[in-house]
C-alpha cells in the first residue's frame, strides 16, 4: 500500500511538467474491502498531485469498476484517498483484496504489488514514530523538548528511509526492461548520488519517460544546473533581512572567508531537522570567519521571525517572503529544499548540498580541526 504523501520523502518538489500520452485504455477492476468501507476510488497518481478519477459503491464488501485511463498510466485503488495499490493501466483485468492490500492482474501489475508491500512492510514503522511526533506537536510541547525527540527518532527513521530507499533500488535495476521502476524512483531520487539518478533516468530504459516521473526528471535537472555551478562565482542578488532591510549576497560572499549560502524555509520539516547540524558547524568554525547566509522561502514574516528564534539561528537571514517564487529560487534554480552552496574566500562555490556530518567533514578539512 503506497502513501500519497510519502513519509520518507525529506524533499518537496513542486513543479509538475505534463506529458504526452495516449488515452483510452480501458480497466477492468473487481475486489473486496474491509468492513464498513462503503466507497472504493481509482486514483491518478502520474503526478504530484494524486487526483480521484472514478469510484464505485461497496455493496456486500465487493466493488467493481470499468472506465478508461492514459495507457500505462500509473494508478492507485484506495478507500481513504491516502494509500492505495498501485498499478498500470495496461489493459489486463484486475483482481484486488484491500483488505489483505493485495492485486494480481498482468505480471508486472501482479509482481509491482508484491514490492509494493514489501516495501510497506519495510516503512510501516516509520508511520508510529511520525504519529508519535505529531502527537508531541499538538500537546504543546516545548521547542527544546520536540527537538529532543527529534533526535531520538532522527536515528531510527533514518535507517528505515536507508532500508526503503536500498531495496528500491533492487527493485529499479531488477526491472529496466518494464515500468515497475516508475513507482519507485521517488524513493531513491534524494538518496541516490547525482551519476546513479543519472543513469536511472536514462532514457534508454523502458520507464525512463513515463509521466510519473516527471518530477524526478525536473529533480535531474536541477541537479544538473547545481553541477554546472561547481567552480564557478556565486550570483549576486538583493533580499531583504527580518527587518526589512535590504541586503546584497556580495555582501557576505567573496569578502574572504568561507560562507555557506543555506536555502530553507521554516515550513520545511527536513530544513529544521537539518539546521542542528549547520548550527553545530556555524558555532564551531565562526571564530575563524566561517558564516551563513540563510535565503529562506519563507511567505510570511512572523513565522520566518519565531524559527529563527526558535531555533537560535544566529547568522545572516534574507527573504523576499515569496515562497517558491523568491529571487534566491528563480537564481539559483532551487525546486527542493534544503539546499546549500559552500563560497570560498575569493566567492567561487566549491560544493553544494554538504549535509549532515557532511558539512562538519569538509569544514574541518579547509581549518583543519
């Protein structure tokens, strides 16, 4: 069973390109469902935005379902709009358990189910603990307190999103030859370096351009964008501080010392879970000129205000307060935070995205300690 808002992924890519396709394939969907379900739903889950396409009443536990979808088209079946067995609408009829979360029809739809429940075996873990940190959210818990937590779990989720993230990628080189790679990539595309996205992505593979990976492929690009600006001058550009006072990057950059260009967003769950480790860095190294510059996507003031307060980010922050649409965005082709480039004392970026004991790693390299 495969959650719409995946509770691995630590990224938000925004964009969704649309795709030429072929329309017109029929399905042909007969099932049963647990107990007091009373509606079954066909989902579109090509893109970013999972969108209900058909549905049919539960009478006695069983439903059916015939309509018509893009051929090939990856779909979900579901009773809550929040998970669903995946599948491709191929042609071949389908049988499904949503109950026991099981689907059989073609051989690749049958085989996709059965990784999509290993899979979910895998991850099912990881829904306690981030139900468990929601919990402490909404009782009122302090910053400090939740940040405690935070590193409890951090641990833990992480060897999950590893274990999920690993076995994805069996199952990707497994199946080059047929789509079943399509509802997967999502799961490697941060994990993964840059040269092996690459080679996922290439299109001499029969998933490569389906529309479901859309997303990935715009990540790609991204990445690819970052990797042209390694060795080269930062971009210049003016945003103003939380006092509304404007200010240029040139003036934090190419002054000599090292600065971190940080792009995150107070929103951003994976950008608060990352700042202990920038803030670690930025107190250890910035009595030898180590700075920060945060450029944050931020839409309104008072929240951008009471994080960094929050969190005691003691560096230089800047935002447009325009979200996706900032200046910091649109120059330096950011579509996922967190995000970061490293600038040496001459202003040239000599790394990108250093995260985690990443960061802690090539700062102690440039000092020394």
């Amino acid at each position: 069973m495969r959650s719409i808002l995946s509770t691995l992924a630590f990224a938000v890519i925004t964009l969704t390109a649309c795709a030429q396709s072929i329309p017109g394939t029929e399905y042909s969907i007969k099932g049963t469902c647990q107990a007091g379900v009373s509606k079954v739903y066909v989902m579109d889950v090509n893109g970013n935005r999972p969108t209900a396409i058909d549905s049919a009443i539960v009478e006695d536990g069983k439903f059916a379902l015939k309509g018509s979808a893009e051929k090939d088209a990856l779909l979900g079946l579901t009773v809550t709009k929040k998970e669903y067995c995946a599948f491709f609408n191929d042609g071949t009829p389908i049988v499904a358990d949503l109950e026991k979360k099981t689907l059989t029809g073609s051989e690749q739809n049958t085989k996709l189910n059965a990784y999509d429940r290993e899979i979910d075996a895998l991850g099912s873990e990881a829904q306690a603990l981030y139900a468990q940190f929601t919990k402490a959210q909404q009782s009122g818990m302090s910053e400090t307190e939740l940040q405690k937590l935070a590193n409890e779990l951090g641990p833990k989720l992480n060897d999950i999103s590893e274990s999920v993230s690993l076995r994805s990628l069996e199952i990707i080189k497994e199946n080059k030859d047929n789509l079943i790679p399509v509802a997967f990539v999502n799961n490697v595309m941060y994990y993964v370096e840059f040269p092996v996205l690459q080679e996922i992505l290439n299109e001499k593979y029969a998933y490569a351009k389906h529309p479901a990976l859309a997303p990935a492929r715009q990540y790609l690009a991204m990445l690819v964008k970052k990797a042209g600006i390694i060795g080269k001058p930062f971009t210049d550009l003016t945003e103003n501080d939380v006092n509304g006072n404007p200010h240029k990057l040139s003036e934090y950059c190419g002054k000599g010392n090292y600065v971190l260009i940080d792009f995150w967003a107070s929103w951003c769950g994976p950008c608060r879970a990352e700042m202990p480790h920038v803030k670690a860095a930025y107190d250890k190294y910035k009595s030898k000129g180590f700075n920060v510059v945060g450029l944050s996507f931020d839409n309104k003031l008072e929240n951008w205000k009471k994080a960094i307060a929050e969190m005691q980010l003691d560096w230089v922050h800047l935002s447009d307060l325009k979200g996706w649409q900032s200046v910091a965005g649109q120059v330096y082709g950011i579509r996922s935070i967190p995000a970061s480039y490293l600038v040496d004392p001459t202003g040239k970026i000599i790394a990108a995205d250093l995260r985690g004991e990443q960061l802690e790693a090539k700062l102690r390299e440039i000092y020394g300690e």
